[in-house]
C-alpha cells in the first residue's frame, strides 16, 4: 500500500529544500530530532494547532513506502500515531507541493 504523508512548510524552508535538495526540517524538526509528517486525517489539525493564521506555507505530499526504515509511526497528539522522518527530507522524493492558503482564517487542503 503507497501512504501519502504530508509536511507544511514555509516559503522560506521549500525554497531551501528545492535550492540544496534535502533538508533537516522546520526549527521544531531539528529541536526534536525528527521531521514531523501528518496523515491525511491529521492534517487539518496540525495547520490549525501549528500554524494558525500563518500566510505563505507550501504542502508537500511525500510516499511513507518510499521513506524506508527512517520513518516511524509514534504516539503523539491525542494517543494518535504520526508519521516522523529520522532522516532529512530528499527533494526527489517529493510526490507534489502546493500552496496551502488562508481563507476566512483556516487553511484551505488541497484535494488529497
């Protein structure tokens, strides 16, 4: 089965990641020691809770398939498991970025 994971970013930290192709994350990455992803079902929460009213994002889509040994499914936010990257993010594996907007002080998905 091919999961899709999903990681906001800055503007600033996907111009980073396209620029030198891999990066270690957001400051709360590097602090944690892990590259935090959400799944699908999560996502919504996570822009609310981590990113509320925050312009200029980007969502990029990634295959947890691909990610290897380096991901790890933890318990985190509401004994819920989430995706984390022991690793750097690789801009090859990448499936897709998009804009993610602010629309009447919600961030507006993508279809996924």
């Amino acid at each position: 089965m091919n999961k899709t994971i999903y990681k906001i970013l800055t503007t600033d930290q996907w111009e980073t990641l396209q620029a030198e192709k891999t990066s270690v994350g957001a400051p709360i990455d590097v602090q944690d020691g892990f590259v935090h992803f959400s799944n699908a079902n999560q996502l919504q929460e996570t822009a609310d809770k981590h990113f509320k009213q925050q312009t200029g994002l980007f969502l990029i889509a990634m295959s947890a398939d691909q990610l290897g040994d380096e991901l790890k499914w933890e318990v985190s936010r509401g004994g819920d498991l989430f995706p984390h990257l022991y690793g750097k993010l690789a801009l090859e594996q990448v499936l897709w970025a998009k804009p993610l907007p602010l629309h009447n002080d919600r961030h507006q998905l993508p279809e996924l």
